[in-house]
C-alpha cells in the first residue's frame, strides 16, 4: 500500500488535537467511508510515522485508539488490519464526521429528544465554520415523539402515564435539542459556509423504544434506549420516575456497503430506511416550533 494515498491526508499544525489524535481520525474515516475496507492492512507502522514525520509511539497510540473502537485488530507479525466484524457497539461523532467528508451530507435521526444528535451536530458543524469540513449540501431530517402528547415514558414511579410536570420537562428536553439543530444549520446556511443546508422535523405519536440514524442512505445506526428508576427534580422536589436514557444506548452500525455473505448490514440499511419513509410518511407531522 502506497503510505501517499490521498485518505492519509496531512496533520494540521492549527488543531487542538494531538498528533496521535489528527491520525486516529484520518484512519478511522477511511475505514468507515470503506476507503480502507474490511480485512485490509492498514500501512505499517514505520509507514505512517514516516509519512507524518512522527514518533513511532505516536502511531502506536493512534492506532490503540482505533483498537479500542473495535476498528482494527493487530496481528502479531503482519500488522494492523481492519475489523470485518461491522455489527458492533461504535462512538456516533467519528461517523457523523467522516459522512461530512462526502459533497452531499443526509442526516435520518428517528427517536426521543436527539439530544445526541444535537451535541454531535455542533461539534461536526465547529469543523465547517473552521473550514475543515466542505460538504457542498446538507439535509437533516430529525423524527421525534410529540413530547406535549400523553406518553407512557417516561413517567413517574406508580402512574401509568406521564403528568403534566414530566411532559413539560420532556418537552423543554426536547426542543432545546432541536431548536439547537435548528438555528446551528441556518446559521451555517446563512453564513454560506455550505450552499444549501435545509431541517425538517416531523413529530409523531409512537412512544420510543430505540433511536435510528441513517447517514447518506448507506450506514445505519441502532440502539435500544435502557428504562431506569431514577429521582429527578420536579417543581418544588425530587420525584421518581421511570425514565429513557438515550445517552446510556449502545450504538451498532451497520453499513450498506458491506459483504452480504458475512453480514445482514446491508438487509438491515434497506429496511430501516423504508421504516424511516414509512412513519415520515403516514403518522409524521410537521413539528410546532
């Protein structure tokens, strides 16, 4: 493997991030926009360290990193190679990121609150501004549960639905999230930073039991949100309540561009897409910012 192919790209002097980092983040977008495919040797590590005139340990460690995201596997003797495993649990943010490296960016985030969502738009989004990211057109696309609606979660300990106190606070949950997402894209758009840019969010009536990315219509994203008991405070004190926790949702991918004889990644692309259509389609309706 040539150590000049283009994914390599170059370290820049100007970002916060280590070295180390600035690596582990040029290999990890080849591998999920399967520059770098499944099974693939990545380039030795004398390699790298040459081509970004770096320390052997700060490869190493680079690639530790990548280790750790179930990315890689190290061979003992012939090197590091790319993981053909594609159902595993995975960081959203590093996927977010690579899908923004194509020209044309679509977002389908189907769930509770996108609250994560938000959080890892805004840092994608910090990289447009700087000018390290240059999609050329970006469609997001965020369907939620009407949180002003009678919901079954999450609700308090002992009641069969949630009070006017809980909605209220799953409400202001998740619109700070989406009106977030919002004003973050129009910003961009209106600061020409990326030549078209549009939102469109649409509510619905199902209680959530997982949440769904679809990333360019060829990777999908899917976790299941875990039901806890927990306090949380309420008017004048803490109440109980059985509660959804996206942020404890372990993610799995799965990609459209993988080996049909190995996996269901692509089976599972095309149905969650269609199920994405499905409820936009029929049961969606426009959200009331």
């Amino acid at each position: 493997m040539s150590v000049e192919s283009d994914y390599l790209g170059e370290l820049d002097p100007d970002d916060p991030r280590t070295p180390s980092k600035q690596i582990a983040n040029k290999l990890r977008a080849a591998i999920l926009t399967k520059k770098l495919k499944p099974g693939e040797r990545l380039p030795s590590q004398p390699e790298l360290a040459a081509r970004y005139g770096v320390a052997r340990e700060t490869v190493k460690s680079a690639l530790r990193d990548l280790q750790a995201e179930r990315l890689i596997v190290s061979r003992q003797g012939s090197g590091s190679f790319v993981r053909v495993q594609t159902e595993r649990p995975v960081g959203l943010r590093p996927h977010i990121e690579a899908a923004f490296e194509r020209p044309h960016v679509s977002v389908d985030f189907a769930g509770f609150s996108g609250e994560t969502l938000h959080n890892t738009l805004i840092e994608v989004l910090d990289k447009v501004r700087a000018g390290r990211l240059r999609p050329e057109s970006l469609k997001v696309r965020i369907l939620v549960c009407d949180t002003t609606q009678e919901l079954a979660l999450p609700r308090k300990v002992g009641e069969e639905a949630a009070n006017q106190k809980i909605r209220a606070r799953a409400d202001r949950i998740s619109r700070r999230a989406i009106d977030g997402i919002v004003d973050v894209i129009h910003e961009i758009a209106d600061l020409g930073l990326i030549e078209s840019a549009s939102v469109e969010i649409r509510v619905h009536n199902l209680s959530p039991s997982f949440k769904l990315y679809v990333l360019n219509g060829e990777e999908a994203f899917y976790g299941l949100y875990p039901v806890v008991r927990h306090q949380i405070r309420l008017g004048d004190g803490p109440e109980e309540v059985f509660d959804l926790m996206g942020k404890d949702a372990t993610l799995f991918h799965f990609s459209s561009g993988d080996d049909a004889d190995t996996s269901n990644a692509r089976q599972f692309v095309k149905e969650a897409k269609i199920w994405y259509e499905s409820v936009w389609n029929t049961i969606g309706r426009e959200y009331s910012a």
